[in-house]
C-alpha cells in the first residue's frame, strides 16, 4: 500500500513538475526576449537621438565663424549708415556680404544663409533671387533671433513662415570692435529631409520629434506631421499658434493615449512600447519612439514555441526516469537515515553529559537573547534552579552597568560577528551577592548565515578584581607619595636656587669691596710708598750712587706692584662695569684679554644699547669672562667675537671663537665658575643659556633674557 501511495506521489510529483518546468521556461525566455527588445528599443532611440543632435548642431560652428567675417560687419556698419554711404557704396557692401552668404550656403550644402539687423529684418539673402526670398521679411517674432539678440548663439527648430518648409536655424550675433551691443543677426537654415530619410519606414516602429507642446515636427509616418502626439488642452494649442513658429493651426490629435510610464494606446486599441529622450542643446524637445506590442510579442512567441516543446517532452523523460531511480533508491537512504539518527542521539547525549558535568559556567541564548539552556556547575556557582533560569533573558542576572553594556555594546556587536572573547561582566547570584566573571563566546549559525545560539564560557575573576583594586589603590598611594616628593623638590630646588643668587650676589658685593679696597687703600699705600722711595733715592744719589740705584729698582717694583694690583680690582670687579656701563666694561675686558692672550677680541654691539640693571649687566659681564677665560684655556682659536644684541624685548649675547671646539658631553671637566656657572646665572635672572659646539668647528655661547619696560626696552 505504502509503495502504491508512493508511486501515485511521484506521479503527480512528474506532471507537476513537468507543467512547472514548461510554465518556468516559457515564462523565462518570454520575459528575456521582452527584454532583449527593450533594449533594442532603448539602443535604437539612443542612435536616433545622437544622430539628431550631431545634425541638428553641425551648423553651430559654421554660424559662428560667418558671424565673425568682416563683410557681414562691414555691412552693417557701413552700409546701413543712411547719412555718410553712398548707394554706390551700400551696393558694395552689399554684394560683398551677399557673396559671402552664397558662399556658405553653397559650401554647407544649406538651405539658405541670411543677414538681419537689429530689428530682425532680413537685408541679406543667399536667397535674393528666388520666389521666397527673405529680403525685407521681418523675423523679430522668431526666438533664435530673440536670444541671439541677447548676446548667446542659440538653434532653434521651426517651419518657415516664407518658405512653408520646416529646418533647423542656427543663429549667432554680429558684433563690431567699437559696440558692446549686436549689429544683427546672421542665420543658416538646414532641411529636414534628409533626416526623415535616415528614420527608416518600419510598420513595427514609429520614430517621431516633438516640441514642447507636444507637437509632431519630424516623423517617419508622413500623415503625423504637424499633429498633436498627446491631446493639449486649448490654453495650450492658443499658446502654440500664438508663437507663430509652425503654422497657425489648427493641430489635429493623433489619438495616442498614454497607459502607465512605459505604454501608449492608439484610437485602434493598438499597443506600444514607448522611449523618449530629450535633444542635446534643444531642452523641452524630445525623440519618441514607439514599438508595437503585437509586433515584438510575435518576435517572442515564434521562437518560444521551437524551443518549449522538445524541451518539456524531454523533461518529462528525465522526470520518470527520476521516479525510478529514486523508488530504487528510497529504501537504501530510510536505512542509513535512521543509523544516523541514531548516532545523533547517541553524539548528542554525549554532548550533553560533557555540557553539564564540565566545571565550568556554560550557558546558551538565542537570537533574542534568552537563555535556552545553563550547565549544572553554572546553576551550583549562581545558587539558582534550571526552572527558575531557562526562559528568562541573561539580562535579568546582570548589574544595571553590566546590563547597559551588554544591551549597548556587546550583544550587538557578537550577533553581527559570532564572536566576543574575555568580556568583564558582573552577575547577581540568588543570594543578591556580586561575582565578577570573564565571558567569552561563539555563535551558532542557521541556514541563513544568522545567529541562532551562542555558546558561551564563563570565568570567575572575583579574585583577581580584588587583586587589581588593592593594586590600584597601592598605584594611587604611590603616586600621591611621588607628587608630594615633587613638591618637596621643587621646594627644595627653588630655595637651592635662591641660595644660589644669593651667593653670588654675595660675592660680586665681596669682589667689589675687595676692588675697592685693593684700588683705596694698597693703592693709596703703594702710591705714598713709591713717593717716599723716589725721594729718598733723590737724597741718596749725591752721598751714595749704588744706594741711589737700588732705591730706583724698588721705586720700579712698586710701580709693577701697582699696575698688578689694579689689574686685580678690575678682574675682581672692574668700576668702569658700574660707572659707564656693560658695553665699556666689555670693550675694556676685550682689549685686556687681547692684550693677555694674544687672541683677537672683537665687541659687536647692534644698535644703540640702552641703559640695563646691575644685575642683568653683572650676568652678562660674568658669563662673557667666563666664556673668554675657557676660550684662552682650552679653544687654541685665534679670534673670538662678542656680540650684544637687544631685539623686540629681549637681550642677547653671544660669545663665537673659531677654536677646535669640543664634544658636550666632556663639558664636566672644565673647571672654575664653569658652564654650570653660567647656565646658573641664566637661570637665577629668568633667562635662557645655550652653548653648541662640535669637534673642530669652534664653541658658541650664547645668552637671552627679556627685558622689562621699567629698563626703557
């Protein structure tokens, strides 16, 4: 019974099968050969279309360049000037711009090739001599002489008022070197014929040309012309005769009636295909062509019918062939189905047992979140029961901040991916306690490619959080611990420093009384001293002439005794530093130090320098010294340079020799005040040290401080 049941099924199975596959493949290449003649159609109008465009604006160029010749301007110049040419003179004129126009006619193959003035009268023709000539016709109304007019070359398509016959009229204005507004206008006309000729004569398909108003301009099918494609309302067919551009009416209707984006009805109840598309340079003017349904239905129907036929007689040889082989077929796969549902139950009781004896937090959500199932150690570790968590959202076992991060964040971002690994969650057992897990997860997937399930491991990490928070308590203590040892040295480094400026002013206060002194009092006894030995060798030079001698040589001594010591006060703190200022302290120091060492000593001082405090002066004076003593010792230079330099605010100094120069990193074995004497003494009054040097290309010093507006700078 069960093998009849089955056979009547595949039966049934073969002749729907067969009658689907017929409908399938008809259907198919049915819909496909419709397709294929839309875009016949749609290739058709876009060839027609080009092809109308490159006519329609051949004559663009040529109007322009006629537009230029000095004949046509001449003309209108000259010749129309009614109080200084001669009709002798207009004639002139005259021929010349009318041979000029038989020219381009001829050459261009036009229609006709006229001139007109600015008030739109023709007063040149290719066509003087012929019936229908345009002299003296006044073509004002027409909108290529209307928008030429306005300085623009423009094409217009129109039928001729004179001549009766339809063209295209490229226009463009003529213009003289001394007026900024057109003399007239000059037009070349071409036919339309020949393009009617090129739209072929097919009964399947009808190719028209329409202007804004719907009116048929060019058509393949004669009796269309001059008709309306779609019915316009009065308003409108008013508005097309008072343009005057195509006859005054009245325009019959053709009867087509639109049915949707893509059809149109004819009075006959004729079906059509219908594409449009507008004309380069011509807005409001289209290229319609319309298809015949029945005609394109034919061209599909004829080959479905050689191609069906065999092909649905074989599919139903191949449909009862299948039947056979799957009734053969049938019990060998109900036997090997039920060994492998069986070794799916045996695989997935065996999943089961692993899922929930592993000690570790496992659970399952699907796509809505929930939870679908929980392994036993995760229920031991929460304290729940599985009925009191199977069903429920995950969400509901999370902290607010945890639930917020998850709904935000993580569950997007895993159903997107199928993936999250060693996400910090905080969960709620039963008791209300908090425990700190890490969670980890994979997706599992559906046909779809959709998440259906996750599986999902989580880690308890309540330990290491506490870890991690006496961690960062112990970084938070540090760090208040090495802001205040900050503090501390900041502390200690300003009151160092303040020591520092205190010493020093000490001990310029020192060199300037051990000067004075020096310079007061051992000068002063030295001076009395020398006094009283050349007397006393004046005395002895008549009673004893070696006594005398001595008394001179010790007169000499003291002499060098007194030029040493004030060489000494002047080192230690020289007065002309206090009474005349830093620049002659410095020419002074320059010319002793080259005098001393033999090394040129140059003072460059840019511009006048103005008055500056003891302080700013007595670091400025130390450091060039300094400098000049470490050149003397150690630079071998044969020329040293000071400059002085106060710019924008600010003071500058800078001592340059041309020595070997020495590595920066061996500074430390200079010895007296040092570079770190300088750089302190920089520093102590706000200002700014550098030193740059490099081995065999000489040292540089250099000094910055800003100045005060109380200093006059």
């Amino acid at each position: 019974m069960k093998l009849r049941l089955i056979l009547l099924v595949l039966s049934l199975l073969v002749f729907v099968s067969a009658a689907t596959g017929s409908y399938l493949h008809y259907a198919s290449l049915k819909r496909a050969a419709f397709q294929e003649a839309e875009h016949h159609a749609i290739t058709r109008i876009e060839i027609i279309q080009k092809n109308l465009s490159s006519y329609l604006s051949e004559n663009v160029k040529p109007v322009r360049a006629l537009s230029g010749m000095p004949q046509l301007v001449d003309f209108l110049v000259e010749g129309a000037d009614e109080t200084d040419a001669s009709d002798l003179k207009k004639l002139i004129y005259l021929q010349r711009a009318e041979k000029l126009l038989n020219h381009f006619n001829s050459a261009l193959r036009s229609d006709v090739c006229y001139l007109m003035d600015q008030n739109g009268l023709t007063v040149a023709s290719s066509n003087r001599a012929a019936e229908d000539s345009f002299i003296g016709k006044n073509f004002a109304f027409r909108p290529y002489f209307k928008q030429a007019m306005q300085g623009s070359p423009t094409s217009y398509l129109a039928l001729g008022t004179t001549s009766g016959r339809r063209g295209v009229y490229c226009s463009c204005p003529v213009f003289s070197k001394s007026a900024p507004e057109p003399l007239g206008v000059v037009v070349i006309k071409a036919s339309l014929e020949q393009i009617e000729k090129k739209l072929g004569q097919s009964r399947d398909e009808i190719v028209v040309v329409t202007d804004p108003h719907g009116l048929i301009f060019i058509a393949n099918r004669r009796p269309w012309l001059f008709k309306l494609l779609w019915q316009n309302p009065e308003d409108k067919q008013h508005e097309l005769a008072t343009s005057r551009q195509f006859g005054e009416g009245s325009w019959d209707w053709v009867g087509l009636e639109s049915d949707g984006d893509r059809y149109a009805v004819d009075g006959d109840g004729r079906r059509y295909l219908v594409n449009r598309l507008e004309i380069d340079g011509f807005p409001g003017w289209y290229v319609i062509h319309l298809r015949s349904l029945k005609a394109i239905y034919k061209v599909v129907f004829d080959p479905l019918v050689r191609v069906t036929v065999p092909t649905v007689v074989t599919l139903c040889i191949l449909v009862g062939l299948a039947v056979f082989f799957l009734y053969r077929k049938a019990s060998v796969e109900i036997v090997q189905r039920k060994r492998a549902e069986q070794a799916l139950r045996e695989s997935e009781k065996r999943y089961r047992s692993i899922y929930h004896n592993t000690p570790a937090m496992l659970h399952s959500i699907n796509s809505s979140g929930f939870l679908i199932s929980v392994s036993d150690h995760w229920l031991e570790i929460l304290g729940y029961e599985r009925s009191e968590v199977v069903g429920r959202p995950l969400l509901d076992f999370l902290t607010p901040e945890s639930r917020n991060y998850a709904e935000q964040e993580i569950l997007p971002e895993f159903f997107r991916t199928g993936f999250c690994k060693d996400i910090a969650y905080q969960i709620v057992r039963k008791d209300g306690t908090v425990m700190d897990v890490l969670l980890s997860a994979i997706g599992d997937r559906d046909q779809d490619g959709s998440i259906a399930r996750s599986l999902a491991v989580s880690i308890d990490i309540s330990v290491r959080k506490a870890a991690e928070k006496a961690l960062d308590k112990a970084q938070e203590k540090l760090s208040l611990y090495t802001q205040d040892l900050e503090r501390q040295v900041k502390r200690r480094t300003t009151e160092l420093r303040r020591l520092s400026g205190s010493i020093l002013a000490g001990q310029e206060k020192e060199r300037a009384a051990i000067a004075r002194g020096l310079h007061d009092e051992l000068g002063q006894v030295l001076t009395a001293l020398r006094l009283e030995t050349v007397w006393l060798g004046g005395k002895l030079a008549a009673v004893d002439a070696k006594a005398a001698e001595r008394a001179a040589m010790m007169a000499s001594l003291i002499d060098d005794t007194i030029d040493e010591v004030r060489s000494i006060a002047l080192r230690l703190r020289p007065g002309i530093l206090d009474d005349l200022g830093l620049v002659e302290a410095l020419e002074w120091y320059a010319a002793d130090f080259e005098r001393r060492t033999g090394i040129a000593c140059t003072l460059n001082v840019d511009g006048e320098m103005p008055d500056l405090d003891d302080t700013l002066a007595t670091t400025a004076y130390r450091i060039s010294q300094e400098a000049l003593t470490n050149v003397a010792r150690h630079s071998q230079a044969e020329q040293v340079t000071i400059s002085l330099v106060v710019n924008d605010g600010q003071f500058e100094l800078m001592v340059e020799d041309d020595g070997r120069g020495f590595n920066l990193e061996e500074t430390t074995g200079y010895s007296g005040l040092g570079i770190a004497g300088m750089r302190e003494r920089a520093t102590l009054i706000g200002g700014f040290f550098e030193l740059e040097s490099n081995p065999g290309q000489g040292a540089r010093v250099g000094f910055r401080v800003l100045v005060g507006e109380d200093e006059n700078l």
